[in-house]
C-alpha cells in the first residue's frame, strides 16, 4: 500500500509542476497584450475642430489626445503644435488673414484661453 500511495503522490506533484510551468507563461503573456493594449487605446488622438484659411492657403487642427492620466488639447499647425491641459467647452478659431489666426479656447466659469498663431510664411512679415 505505501508504493501505491507514493506513486499517487508523485503523479500529483508532477501534475502540479506540469500546471505551474504553464501558468507562467500564460499570466506573462496576458500582461504583455493587457500593456500594449492600454498603450495603443491610451494614445489615441480625436479630432475637434478644424479650420482653414479664407483663401485655403493653411489649415489648424485642434485635437484632443486622450494623454494618462489627464487628456490634452493639441493645436497643430504649419508643422507644429501648442499643447494644453484644460478641456475647454468652446473652441473658436478666427482667422485674420491667411498667415494668422486666434485660437480661443473657452472653459467656462473661467477666463478664456486665447492662442495667437502665425504661420512662417506670412508675406506681410517680410515688408
């Protein structure tokens, strides 16, 4: 009876190793796809607002970046950008020409935040 009893006990302690070299590669496997996961969802960009010039010469694209913790407002232009950190509720662009734009950001209860662009280009500069 005790070589019955010792085999079932190693058949079990087999078992258990057996199990337990794969769930470790499985619990990696899940985090490393629950990272890149997170990672591809948590930069995902939404386009708010865009603007062109009145003679289509320039464009502004406002969009919100769904940074972590906090999600950013992103203003691209001519090959650049201004960042910031409050989520407005009114987005207004205002061109003055086609070299140059305000870019009012309205939260409210709060004093608007008021961007001056200008694009490298601007023939009016150059006089």
């Amino acid at each position: 009876m005790d070589w019955n009893d010792d085999s079932v006990e190693l058949e079990k302690t087999k078992f258990s190793t057996k199990m337990g070299c794969l769930f470790i590669p499985v619990a990696l496997g899940i985090s490393v796809i629950s990272i890149v996961a997170w990672y591809v969802i948590s930069s995902q960009e939404t386009q708010l607002e865009i603007s062109h010039s009145p003679n289509q010469l320039n464009s502004i694209e406002i969009v919100k970046k769904h940074d972590f913790p906090d999600p950013t407002i992103r203003i691209y232009y001519d090959d650049k950008n201004v960042m910031k950190t409050r989520i407005p509720d009114k987005i207004t662009i205002e061109w003055k020409n086609d070299y140059q734009a305000i870019v009012t950001l309205t939260k409210q209860g709060r004093e608007p935040d008021v961007v001056e662009i200008e694009f490298a280009a601007n023939p009016d500069k150059e006089r």
